[in-house]
C-alpha cells in the first residue's frame, strides 16, 4: 500500500503574543482545512501551551507549535533551532505557504519559504529587512549619511568624523529597543559602552521631520495596495522615538507622492516578491523622503485594526491570499482611523479610568488577545472603539524607553481628520492613568 498523503499545512512564525493579538490569521487557516503550525520562542512556552488548553482561545486552532531558542541581539541565533523543527515537519506535512506574523523570526521564514518553493518576500528581502546595516548596504541611496560599527570596532571608529546630531541603533533589535539620539562625539563615545560587546551597532545622522510608515501588500513582485501612515514619536521630549500616535490614513498628503515613488523603488530593489512590507520614512528639512527601516511583515502595534477600521475590510485576509498564491486586493479607506498610545507617570499602575459612555478600559494584559473591533459605516459618527490596558495591574512604569514600555491605548476613527483630531482631545481628557510612585519604587 502507497503512504497516506501527508495533511497540507501552513507555517506560522513569530512571538505568541503578536498571534493572539491578530487571531484572524489562525481562524482563515482554519476555516480552509489547513493544519495550523506555528513557530515561536522558547520564551513563549508557557503562555501558548496554557492558551491551547482552553478551547475558547483562538490557540486552539494551533495543530503543533515547534519552541526555539535566540537572541534578537545575536545575528542568526534562531537558525538552527528553527531549521532543525522545521525538517521534523517534512514529509509529516505538505505545507502549502508560510507567514511571519511578527519580527523575531522573517529572516528564517524567508529561508522556509525558499526552500519549499512558497510564496515569500525572497531571500535579499527576508535577510535585508532584518538587519539595519544591511538596509544602508542594500538601500544606500534612501538612506542618510551613516556608519557601521561592528563587534571589535567601536575603539577605532573615527567618532570625530560624523556629523552630528546621530541616531544610534543596534543592528538587529526591533520596538525602537536602543534607538538613541545623541549630540557630540562624547556623548556617543559614553553610549556606545552600554550596548553589549557582540552587537553590531549603525550610527547615521538624525533626520529631523515628520514620520511616516507606508505599508504595501506586494504579490509578484507588484504592489496591489499602498497607503501612507503618520506617525507620532516621543522625539519632541526626549532622545528616543518611541512611537504614540497611528493615523490611517495620513490626512496631510503633500508628502504622498514622493513618499510613494521612494517606497516603491525601495521594494524593486529589494525584489521583494510576495507579502506585506512596513517602511518607515521621515521627510527631511530638504523635503526628501529618507528610510528610517523597512520590515518583511505585518506592521505592528494596531495598525492591521486601524487599516479594517478605515477600509472596513481585515487585512489578515489578503495576507493569507498572497502567500498560498491566490489573487489579492485590497480597498482604499473610507474613514480616519487612529491608535493613541498616552504618556503616564512612574511607579506602579494602579488605575485606569475612563468617563465615556458605552466603552470601558480593557485590561489585556502584555500577552492578551485584543478583541476583534468592528468597523463603521463611512459616513457613521466619529467613535471610540477600544482602550486598551497593556500591562497588569501593580506593574512598574517608568520612561518611555522602548515601544514595551507603553501602558494605555486607545483606538478611535471618525469620517473626517477634523472629527478625528476632535475626538482624540475628548478621549484624552476622559482617561485618567493613576501609578504609585511609592510601590514602583519597590520593584
């Protein structure tokens, strides 16, 4: 007797906690008869194998989940363990089409997905898009002017040289986790000892201007939707850039097209292929656009709920469509849509309080499950749709750091930028965010 054929399959990778943030993806897996396998830290473990057991978590739908181990400040450190867990599922498993739903592992699903002969972005932009010095090598004339310190280097690099002010970033973090500005080779000199001695480390000049992200959904090689967000960062007061504000679409379209034009000539050269990338650019005082970095994966925070607020379509969806190799598109928005991430005081969080009728804070806790957010109809008033708790009750606060050290969020999208921009005011005024300062002070 011939062997059963093996089910079909399809491999999801990336932080457990990104996945139950956007559950969808495990549901239109489903829904097709597809065995769900997912890949993620070690780290996770815990968390995912606890989610699986209750058969009202969306983890429920997870049909084998491979652990790994590594480091995001060590270059390659997931590839071993992530290829060994993947051979174990040959000839198990016809997997039709992989997706990394968050950053830790797109390099390594790129490889998946060449070796396989799957849809993907390609190898150059799988392993590119997760290394910044790789992106001024590969994409030098988006770029600004810029210096690659490597692990040995840092006593022989000509500090005196550069221009400053200088952003300081390691290589291959994500969450702006290390993203410092700094103003005089002294300044830089004293930073670059607190970062650790294995990390390649990419110092360029600072690009004062406004921030955007452009997100694209390419297949064949072709983008099918592009679309402008704006962005807000912790810039204005302080020397990080950490992000507080999503706006879908960006209303002040000035900077539309050349943002567009760049964006599109940064994917051809990466020969970027199949999925969704997420480019950040900020227009320079010269009114050029300039990449900030590019990702090979689904935007973070809330943006993939902003985008089915403002178009009334999910994304998940598309994304799903373009890595089995079926035709995908996606509309233009119809509404404003916008996250709101509120700055807070240090100590322990004690309190979330908002005045607003009908909504009330969530607590979703650092790994929770974000509800699912129903759009609005275009002309429908301007509405606040969730606020969201990021952290637990008792946990410390303190600065703004990195995008982990966000607490409070809330989501809001109205059918003009002025009821947007009037609503935000609103919310704002009607959240009160309450640390003790004493009991942060024991942790």
């Amino acid at each position: 007797m011939s062997p059963a054929t093996p089910p079909e399959a399809f491999v999801l990778t990336g932080a457990f906690r990104v996945l139950c943030r956007n559950p969808r993806y495990l549901e239109e897996l489903a829904a097709r008869g597809l065995k769900i396998l997912l890949i993620t830290s070690e780290s996770h473990r815990d968390a995912a194998e606890t989610a699986r057991k209750d058969p009202d978590h969306p983890a429920s739908l997870i049909d084998e989940i491979a652990y790994v181990d590594g480091s995001l400040d060590q270059e390659g450190s997931y590839t071993p363990g992530f290829v060994a867990r993947a051979r174990g599922w040959r000839g198990r498993y016809t997997v039709r089409g992989a997706y990394a739903v968050g950053e830790t592992l797109v390099e390594q699903t790129g490889l998946l997905c060449d070796a396989l002969g799957v849809p993907g972005p390609g190898l150059r932009a799988t392993r590119v898009c997760r290394s910044k010095y790789l992106q001024r090598w590969y994409l030098e004339e988006f770029g600004p002017a810029c210096l690659v310190v490597p692990p040995g280097g840092r006593e022989d690099a000509d500090l005196g040289a550069l221009d400053y002010p200088v952003v300081v970033k390691p290589a291959t973090r994500h969450s702006s986790s290390g993203v410092v500005a700094v103003d005089d080779a002294q300044a830089l000199r004293e930073l670059l000892v607190s970062y650790p001695a294995h990390e390649t480390v990419l110092i360029e000049r600072k690009v004062t201007g406004q921030e955007f992200s452009v997100e694209s959904l390419v297949q064949h090689g072709r983008p099918v939707f592009t679309s402008v967000t704006r962005k807000e960062t912790t810039e204005s007061g302080a020397q990080t850039f950490v992000e507080l504000a999503h706006s879908v679409p960006n209303a002040r379209t000035e900077a539309d097209a050349a943002l567009l034009d760049a964006n599109r000539r940064m994917l051809d050269a990466l020969g970027f292929r199949d999925g969704i990338a997420h480019a950040e650019w900020r227009t320079g005082d010269d009114g050029r656009p300039y990449l900030m970095e590019v990702a090979a994966r689904t935007p973070g925070d809330g943006l993939v709920a902003l985008y089915h607020l403002a178009t009334g379509q999910p994304l998940e969806p598309e994304i799903i469509r373009i890595a089995l190799g079926e035709p995908a598109s996606y509309p233009a928005p119809t509404r404003f849509a916008r996250q709101v991430y509120l700055e807070h005081g240090t100590g322990a969080l004690a309190d979330v309080t908002l005045d607003w009728p009908g909504v009330r804070p969530l607590w979703v806790g650092e790994s929770g499950m974000w509800p699912e957010l129903a759009p609005g109809a275009p002309d429908d008033p301007a509405t606040l749709r969730a606020l969201f708790v990021l952290k637990e009750a008792g946990a410390p606060l303190g600065p703004l750091a990195s995008s982990d050290d966000r607490a409070v969020t809330f989501l809001i999208d109205a059918p003009t930028p002025q009821g947007l921009d009037e609503l935000e005011r609103r919310v704002r005024g009607a959240v009160t965010v309450t640390t003790d300062p004493e009991a942060g002070d024991e942790h």
